[in-house]
C-alpha cells in the first residue's frame, strides 16, 4: 500500500497559475515528511511508498485535482483513505486561502465550493528556503462547521490581474484567528483539539 499519493496534471495551466504549481513540487518531499510525522504524532501512521500520478486533464485521476480539490491521498497503515489540498506561499501573510472563484469576472466557481477535501495544509516559506514555517493543517470538515457557526470569519479578495497576473477570487482568514477546535496540528500552536 502506498501511503502518499500526488496527482500532478501535465497539461496544465500556463502563466502565474502554472509558476505556482512548477514552485510547489520543490515542496512535496518537505511537506510529505511533514505530513508522516504529524500522522504518526496523531497514532495514524502512513504507510511507506509514495507516488506521483502523472496525467492530462481529460484522464480520470486529474479529476481528483482539477475538479474536486484533492492534490493528495494520504493512506494510515491499515485504515482507509483520507484526502488533502495543499498550499505552498512565499509570502508572509499568515493565512489560509482558499480559491472563492477561478475567474472574478465571470463568478466561475472555485475551491470554495468544490472542494472534496478532509484536511486542509497550509505552509509558508516566506525566504523561499525550502522550509515551511508556519504551517497549518486544518480538518476541512470542522472549518465547514465553524464556518457555518459564524466561528471563523472569512474576508473575500480579489486578485490584481495586473499584478500577479490572475482573476481568481480567494477567502482568507488570519491562522489566529482559527478556533482551536479545525487544527489537527500547526507549528505555532499547540492547543489544537488533536
């Protein structure tokens, strides 16, 4: 059984977009080791081998990327399956962000709305150093929750076409201001309900 599982379509998207994909496959051995120790820190370790599932857009797999959200399988020795989206940025804003539309002109729906995923990863590398931190992971499932509560308070914002070169809309919400209870695990808190 192999424990991690990345989809990676190679007919893909080309400007700022398609840089930003090409960026975060330097990140994928750094997050996938992340992602076995906070596994094994929570009793769930992953399974050994990992692989990445190359396809087009048109084959079944880039579904799981290109339509639900999914960027990886994570697969705990002897359970089932759970599956995650994963954000790398270069910035040092400190928040998670999740794609509100893909193109804010034409209200094309993103992430927001599509998004399949049980766990949420968000790692910074504002020096571009290779190293993630902060970093948080979130059970997608309880954000939705608190969500819905009014427990966390998203902000919507609009990408500059000029600037970075996209029309995608994103939500956004600072890491402190997330309830304790959506952290699986972060590297700046440790009162998570996990």
């Amino acid at each position: 059984m192999v424990g991690i599982t990345r989809f990676e379509i190679i007919d893909g998207i080309k400007g700022r977009g398609g840089q930003r994909i090409s960026e975060a496959r330097r990140y994928w051995s750094i997050a996938n080791s992340l992602y076995r120790q906070i596994f094994n820190q929570l009793g769930m370790p992953l399974a050994a081998d990992e692989e990445v599932i190359t396809c087009t857009k048109e084959k079944f797999e880039a579904g799981y990327d290109y339509q639900l959200g999914i960027d990886l399988i994570i697969r705990p020795i002897g359970q089932g399956e759970s599956t995650m989206q994963e954000k790398f940025l270069l910035t040092d804003f400190n928040t998670v962000t999740v794609e509100h539309c893909q193109n804010w002109m034409t209200l094309e729906r993103g992430d927001w709305y599509n998004l399949k995923a049980q766990y949420y990863f968000v790692g910074y590398d504002p020096n571009k150093s290779l190293h993630l931190n902060p970093w948080v992971l979130l059970d997608w499932v309880r954000v939705q929750r608190a969500t819905a509560q009014g427990r966390i308070i998203w902000h919507l914002q609009d990408n500059d076409r000029n600037k970075v070169g996209a029309l995608a809309s994103f939500m956004y919400v600072k890491f402190s201001k997330l309830p304790p209870d959506v952290i699986v695990k972060s590297s700046q808190y440790t009162d998570s309900m996990f």
